[in-house]
C-alpha cells in the first residue's frame, strides 16, 4: 500500500483496495481500445515514411518545411480528415477553435451551440452573454445554444426549431467543460450530426474535441463532422508536445482557417519550427493512445476512491468514459483549495508552490488550479481545476501513468480526511 496510510486510515484503506480492483476490472474493457489506437497511430507513420528528415526543422518563412507538412497529413489520415492543420504557434484549444469560428464565420451567418453553453473560455470569444471586444458578436455573427436535456443528451426536438433559422455552424462539445454532465460518445455525435444534416446537409458541423482524442476507437470527422479542433498540450501531444494545436476536418474549410492563422493567400505554407519542437510533437502522437489509456485508468481509479468515500463522482465506477476528465462534487470551496493544495504538493515540479485562486483570462469567476507540470498548463500530465462556485466540483485530468495518478489522488484524499478529524 502506500507509506501515507497509516494503520488509523480504516476508510482510506478500503477505498484504496475497493479502486485498485475497480480498475483493475476495468482494464480489461480498455485493452481492444488501447491496441486499436496504437495500431491506427503506428500505421500511419508507417504509411507516411516517418524519418528523420521529419525532425530537421526550418527557419523564416519555412517555405518547404517537410516536418511541418508531413505532420499535417499523418494527423489527417489518424482522424479520418481531408486535412489537418498542426502548429506549435498555436497557443491552446481555445485558441483552435478560436480560429475556426472566426475563419468560417462571416458578418450575418449564425452560430448554434448544440450542447448547451460552451466551455468558459469560449464565451467571450463568442461575446455571450456579455459583449466582448473583438468576439464573434462584434463582427456581427449571431449565436444562439440549446442546452441539454436534464439526462445530459441533446435536446432533438429544440435543435430542429432552432434549425428552422438560417444556421452556418453548428458547435458539439464534446466534452464536459465546467459541466456537471457526461461527455458525448462518438455514438451521440454521429446521432447528432446525421439529425443535423437531414435537417439541412449545408450546415458545417464542428466538434470541440478538446480531451476526447483516442478516448473512443473513431473520431468525430470519421463520422461525419466537418470540423474538429484541440490542443497540443492535451491527449493527442501525449504529454511530451511542447506547446500547440491542431484543426481537422474538410479541405476547403482548413484552408480557409489557415488564412486566418496566418494571411490570406499564405496559410499553411509558411510557419518554421525547429527540429526538436518536431521530434517532440511526433514522439507525442506516437506515444498518445498510451499515455491517454494511463489517464483514463488513473480517472477510474479516482472515481471509485472518492465514490467510496462518499462523494459523488462523474463519470460514475464502471460508467462509460468518452473523455479523459473525472468531476468529484467535493461541495464546498475549501475542500476544492484543500485538494488542489495537497495534490500540487505530490506534483513533480513546483511541489513547494501553494495554488491560489485567481481571476484568470476567459473565465468568469476565480478559478483554481493544480498542475505542477513539466509542460506549463499541459492537463495531459496530471492535473486538477475548478471555478470557485457552487456546487464546488472540481476536475481532473491526465496523468502520464496509472500508478502516478493513483500516489497522487490517493494522498490527497488522506489530507483531505486528516483535515476532517
């Protein structure tokens, strides 16, 4: 067992034993998933002749950079995509998707979000509901959301009123954000889409696939999603990515976004790395479908622990899991700063650092986080976050492998139970 447990911790100790069998039942589940991605990745490198030459890098303009084009089409042909666009300059999710609604929309064209309000920070570059500067609604997009139904499924019959007005885009989250809710399977977003497009086939369909990749055997653009979007520093870096992000989807629609990355007539033809910013975004995608399996068992781990000891927990134990986040409802705000503190001290870096609430940049309430990362801000290593506001949940996510997750969460939650006593 662990050092930390003395012979006093009764509960702990159960807990601990009850969330190792868990998961290791769970695991067997997992095995088809986790060879299936490693073989749709390993194939795809094959298929693209990865080689050195990949990882020399450019300089300037990088006109002809063969790392930075060949990168494109091996996450192109990993997602079932026409295209893909992949650069380190891209800052985070955010920023992704960011350049994909105001590459797509226009002054006049119509916005829905089908999966209720979209993660906190996309808000203001909708501009909802408060006016920002420069958000989509400054430049004259319009923007409704249905929210979902109480089950967390998507509400069909309210989507096709709202359909029944001229709609450019519609935006699936795929996952939970800040939501007490589960994340869309790719089963449900297929169900979406095809409902979307008998509707009207003209509507561009664009998943936020923020923390889903590799989760489930297929991605969205493999059934039928125009566009997808995420992060670097999430599940497809594999913990090792420096920075960055990535867009998939149609071509017409990918060229387009590169124009707003970059200028119009420039796009995806210039932007240079160099040779080790490469190594590490391909050495990332190859290790992936690993490292999000070690993720999703440290969050199943994680949700029979704390289930055990009482809390409510979502995904629940043995639920299925479409993305690599477990929410705990610890219900109150200092328990939230209580186990961000105790699981930032058992981080590798910056374990003497004591996480404060702060006023972050997209968010509208004070937000905390615990995250001692190699990678600054990069979820996929192991890390928990939470909006200091009721009901007081917080979210975790990552983990570069099992047995880290499980030191971790299992110490704090003994800090969390000392501090009860």
């Amino acid at each position: 067992m662990f050092s930390v447990i003395n012979s006093e911790s009764l509960s702990i100790k159960e807990a601990v034993e009850y969330a190792e069998n868990t998961t290791l039942e769970q695991e067997k589940k997992l095995k088809p998933l986790i060879l299936h991605n490693h073989l749709k990745v390993a194939e795809a490198f094959q298929f693209h002749k990865i080689s050195d030459d990949c990882f020399k890098g450019s300089t300037g303009y990088g006109y002809g950079d063969y790392g930075r084009d060949t990168l494109d089409k091996i996450y192109a042909h990993i997602f079932g995509a026409e295209a893909a666009l992949v650069r380190p300059q891209i800052v985070s999710g955010t920023h992704a998707i960011s350049l994909c609604l105001f590459g797509i929309l226009r002054p006049g064209d119509r916005l829905l979000a089908v999966t209720g309000q979209p993660y906190d920070t996309l808000l203001k570059v909708i501009g909802h509901p408060l006016a920002t500067p420069c958000s989509l609604k400054e430049l004259g997009v319009n923007y409704s959301q249905v929210e979902l139904l109480p089950n967390g499924s998507p509400d069909y019959t309210k989507i096709a009123q709202e359909l029944k007005k001229p709609t450019k885009m519609v935006l699936i989250q795929r996952s939970r954000g800040y939501a007490w809710r589960n994340s869309l399977s790719i089963a449900e977003i297929e169900k979406l889409i095809n409902y979307i497009k008998e509707i009207d086939s003209d509507i561009i369909c664009f998943v936020d696939n923020c923390y889903g990749e590799f989760v489930e055997m297929v991605e969205p653009t493999q059934v039928k999603a125009d566009l997808i979007a995420g992060s670097l520093i999430k599940n497809p870096g594999g913990g090792i990515a420096p920075s960055g992000g990535y867009v998939a989807g149609r071509e017409d629609l990918v060229e387009r976004i590169s124009y707003k990355l970059t200028a119009p007539g420039i796009g995806a033809e210039v932007a240079s790395s160099s040779g080790e910013v490469y190594r590490l975004l391909y050495q990332g995608l190859y290790l992936a479908p690993h490292i999000v399996a070690e993720a999703l068992k440290g969050a199943i781990y994680t949700a029979a622990l704390f289930s055990h000891l009482g809390y409510e927990v979502s995904p629940k134990t043995g639920e299925e899991r479409t993305d690599i986040i477990q929410a705990i409802k610890l219900g109150s705000e200092e328990k939230i700063v209580r186990f961000c503190k105790a699981l930032q001290s058992f981080s590798p870096v910056d374990s003497h650092v004591v996480p404060e609430a702060w006023d972050m940049p997209g968010y509208d309430s004070k937000v905390i986080m615990a995250g001692g990362t190699f990678v600054q801000g990069s979820t996929m290593e192991l890390s928990a976050d939470a909006p200091l506001r009721p009901p007081y949940i917080i979210y975790l996510q990552g983990g570069l492998s099992y047995d880290y997750v499980k030191i971790a969460v299992t110490k704090a939650a003994v800090k969390m139970l000392e501090k009860n006593k």
